[in-house]
C-alpha cells in the first residue's frame, strides 16, 4: 500500500542518503501514529476520575508524542542528510517509546487507552530500532 509518506519519499529528487527507503517510511509512519495516540492517551487520561494517580503516565505520554513529532520531522528531511543526527534521534525516539509503553502497561488492565498506547509505542520504538540498524 502506497501511503502519502512513501509518495514523498519516492518524489524526492535525490539520493536518501542510502537509506533503506521501506525502512524510512515505516519508522516515519510509525513515529507519526505514535505522537498521535500518546496525545490522544494523555488526553484521555486527564478524564479519567484517578487523574492524580495517572501524573507520571500523562508526562510521558507527552514527552513521547513531542519526541516522536520531531523524529518524523528530522526523517521526513533528507536535504542535507546527517547520519550522526539521525541515529541520536531515533536512539532518544526508542528510549522515550520504551519508557511510555512501560508506563502504559501498568495502567493497560484498567484503561483500554493505555493498552492502545503501550502497542503503538512499542511498534514506534521496534521501527526506530530496525532503521537504526539499517544505517550500520
């Protein structure tokens, strides 16, 4: 299936740095739909009744939806491609993916948004481990 993000990546008029473009595409999609469901988890959050006993699981579903806006912005730029910056953002982008969809899990059994959430992180965080180890 051909998804506007693997439209732009086959527009690109240059080289993607040698990229594995399928690769590239999926950690971009997977970055995007996890900002998405991490605000959206947040969101939820706040209206549950136990909002105290959720602070630390809202925290880091935005701290992981910010990181993982910036990890499809940096993607999505190929122009002046920089290898040493890709590889720390997708580190930081696994890092926060692993520690959202740990705080999700704890809270999975109660709130079904927290179980969505913990999902979509860790897909995040396996589509930024599998580019990272794309780029040798």
């Amino acid at each position: 299936m051909t998804t506007t993000v693997r439209s732009m990546l086959n527009s690109y008029p240059a080289d993607l740095g040698g990229l594995d473009r399928d690769a590239l595409a999926a950690c971009i999609e997977a970055c995007v739909d996890c900002s998405q469901t991490c605000t959206a988890c947040a969101d939820a959050c706040l209206a549950e009744d136990m909002v105290a006993d959720l602070t630390q699981c809202i925290r880091t579903d935005l701290d992981c939806a910010d990181v993982c806006a910036a990890t499809a912005a940096v993607l999505s730029r190929r122009t002046g491609y920089d290898a040493t910056v890709t590889r720390a953002v997708l580190q930081a982008c696994a890092a926060i993916c692993k520690a959202c969809a740990d705080a999700c899990d704890s809270h999975a059994e109660t709130h079904e948004h927290c179980r969505l959430c913990a999902e979509a992180c860790r897909r995040c965080e396996q589509a930024c481990d599998n580019l990272l180890a794309k780029l040798g």
